[in-house]
C-alpha cells in the first residue's frame, strides 16, 4: 500500500510544531514519528 502524502495546512502546520518540539527536545524521533502518523490519518480525512 502506498502512503499518499498530506498537503493539507492544517497538517502542515501540526507538523512544524512537531519539528520544533523535536528539534527542542521535547518529544523523541520515536513520539514525532508516532503522532505525525496519527496525524496523517487525522488530516486525510
């Protein structure tokens, strides 16, 4: 199956955040990589 990519703003700002969080210190690779895949199934609707 192939993921399809979502372009949609709202994803795209949750995932900026998430960097920042990421690239601060806050969250893991392994949390960032969790919640962004609920986020793609949240904003592909």
């Amino acid at each position: 199956m192939q993921s399809k990519e979502v372009n949609s703003v709202p994803y795209l700002i949750s995932r900026s955040i998430l960097k920042e969080l990421l690239e601060d210190g806050l969250i893991t690779e392994e949390e960032f990589s969790k919640i962004d895949a609920e986020n793609k199934k949240t904003f592909n609707k």
